[in-house]
C-alpha cells in the first residue's frame, strides 16, 4: 500500500490566518490526534513501517521497524508556528535524517517527503491505518497468490480475489494464527484497508500495493516488533 502514515515527520498545512494559536490547536487537535500506522519508503523499496501518536497536548512519539530489524525513534511536537518538530534515532543512535516537508488532513491521511542517509524517501499512511482516499477500482480485478515472509522464513501464503475493486483476505500463519484483512484497490495500485484483524499476539499492521503493469503485489507486515514482507501477483 503505496500509503501508510507518519505523523511523526509532518507538517501541519492550516488555513485561516489571524486565528490565535490557542484555538486552532483547540480546534486542530481533536481531529488529528490519535494513533498513526506508517509507511516508508526509500528509493530502493520499503524499508519500514512505523506507529506515530499525537496527543492533545501537540506531543509527538513513535517508531519505525524495518524488516532487518532496524529501528528508529521518533519524539518531537507541535511549534508555535503549527509544524512538527522531529527528532529521529537510528540503531546506531544518530541518522543523517532530513525533514523535507509533509501534510495531514481532517481524515486522519498523511504523507510528505524526507531525506534519510542521503535518499530522498517519502511517507504515507493514516490515523487508526483507516485510508479513506481513493475509489475501487475495476483494473486490477482478479486471482492473487500472496505469500508472507518474516526473515528468512515463509509465514504463511494464501490465494484471494479482487472484485470490482474490492478483497477479502484470510491467512493462517505456521503458528495456526489467523490474520483477515478486507478492503479495495485505487487506481495506483493501493491496497486501502477497511478492517484488519488477527488472533496472534500484539498489534497488526499492513501495507501493500500491485504493480498496474506486472500485477506483483509488493508490502510490509507489522505484529508486534516484527516486521515482515509481502509477496504476490496474478494466479495462473
């Protein structure tokens, strides 16, 4: 999913000048407040998927985890000027980490641009990972096998369909732990994600997208403090 979000390097895009700060923050706040699901993504592919909150008071903490088992820290807050002061440290405790500039809106979506280790990246993702933009789309209907891979070790693999835009996935990992996921396709590719749930332990996220000439589906995994990779494509 081409989106996942990160309200951990963004700036607040707000109109309305002359509104002193205490009110729009009273205004602002209880609209984008909450937890994030994130994506990120570098020129070489993803490399991770992070958890950002923002509370009421304009604190902002949270993580990116990357299938290596990298993992970034991510603390700041809101300026006086309603942009979003980050701080990010990497497992060596430092990153060559440049902000580049990023908006969220009042249904919780966010995305923006930055430079880590010199590549510039880009982020997307959104509050309670409830992606509202985009419509089905019928392009990319059809038969998919998808396999979900943590390390070096295949977790499980399913088959599933795409109808008029939409999908309901069901996979039973080697641990006989079930994880469901239904939703639909926009026209780039994205896999927008309705409802996701699983019995295993510890928080589920996902993103993915399918490639519009390939048809090969490419994302992340998240549970808990492991991060996986998804693989797929058109059935034969």
């Amino acid at each position: 999913m081409r989106r996942i979000v990160c309200l951990g390097m963004t700036a607040l895009l707000l109109q309305g000048c002359g509104t002193d700060l205490e009110s729009v923050l009273q205004f602002t706040y209880p609209l984008i407040s909450g937890d994030y699901a994130i994506g990120y993504h570098s020129p070489e592919g993803r490399f991770g998927i992070g958890k950002s909150s923002l509370t009421l008071d304009g604190t902002v903490e949270g993580d990116i985890l990357g299938p290596n088992g990298a993992t970034y820290t991510i603390t700041g807050g809101l300026s006086p000027t309603m942009e979003l002061q980050i701080d990010i440290t990497g497992p060596d405790g430092t990153v060559d980490f440049q902000w580049l500039g990023g908006t969220v809106d009042e249904h919780g979506v966010i995305e923006g641009d930055f430079v880590l280790d010199g590549a510039e990246s880009s982020f997307a993702g959104s509050k309670n990972n409830e992606i509202t933009e985009g419509d089905p789309d019928h392009s990319f209907d059809g038969t998919y096998d998808l396999t979900a891979t943590l390390g070096e070790e295949e977790r499980g693999s399913t088959v599933f369909h795409v109808d008029q835009g939409h999908f309901d996935l069901h996979l039973i990992d080697l641990d006989d732990n079930l994880f469901e996921a239904s939703g639909y396709v926009t026209s780039d590719g994205t896999f927008v994600l309705g409802e996701v749930s699983t019995t295993a332990e510890g928080q589920f996220l996902a993103e993915g997208n399918v490639d519009q000439e390939s048809f090969e589906i490419s994302g992340l995994f998240r549970l808990g403090d492991s991060v996986g990779v998804l693989s797929g494509g058109r059935a034969d």
